[in-house]
C-alpha cells in the first residue's frame, strides 16, 4: 500500500509570516483530504524553509498522512491546500508500506 506524507508549511508566501491560525490550517487541510482523498492523519511540527527568493523561515507545519491514494489525487490535494494555504510549495514524500486497514 503506499503511503504519502505531504508536508505544508504554515507562514504565507508573500509575507512570510503566519496568516492563517493553525487551528483554522487544521480545518481546511482536514476538508481538502475529505473531499479529495476521504482522509488523512495531519498532525503539526516545525519546519524551516527557504523560499525562492531566498529567504529563511521557520514555521509551523502540517503534516499530512494519507494512505492507498493515487498519484493524480494526491496532487489534485496538494494543488488545493497551496491555494487554499498560499504556499509557494509543499513537500510530498511517498514510500511503499505493508499497513493494511483492519
């Protein structure tokens, strides 16, 4: 089964600074996977990133679990939450895993 990880940064593109609580990232994240994937597990950390200009933040991340989805659905999320969060990008990381749903 595969399993993908999308990582999203919380700090807006053009500000660089958190705009949108995460709190509120939790809730557009949790229904952009309802309604693309049928769910995920999102959980928050810290990440550091450089934007394409060249500049450094460190900021709150989601991370995003999903598992058995398909590549086009994947990104149809991924597109959705840098809309919906103003990301410059995300991260989507996808491993082979022996989980099974029981």
């Amino acid at each position: 089964m595969t399993k993908t990880t999308i990582y999203v940064g919380l700090c807006d593109k053009d500000t660089k600074e958190q705009e949108i609580s995460t709190l509120n990232a939790y809730k557009v994240a949790s229904n952009i996977f309802t309604s693309t994937t049928g769910g995920a597990t999102i959980y928050e950390g810290v990440g550091v990133y450089t934007h394409d200009n060249g500049d450094v933040v460190q900021e709150a991340t989601l991370i995003c679990i999903v598992y058995g989805s398909e590549t086009e659905t994947i990104l149809k999320a991924a597109d959705q939450l840098k809309v919906a969060l103003n990301q410059e990008s995300v991260v989507i990381e996808t491993t082979e895993s022996n989980s099974m749903f029981y």
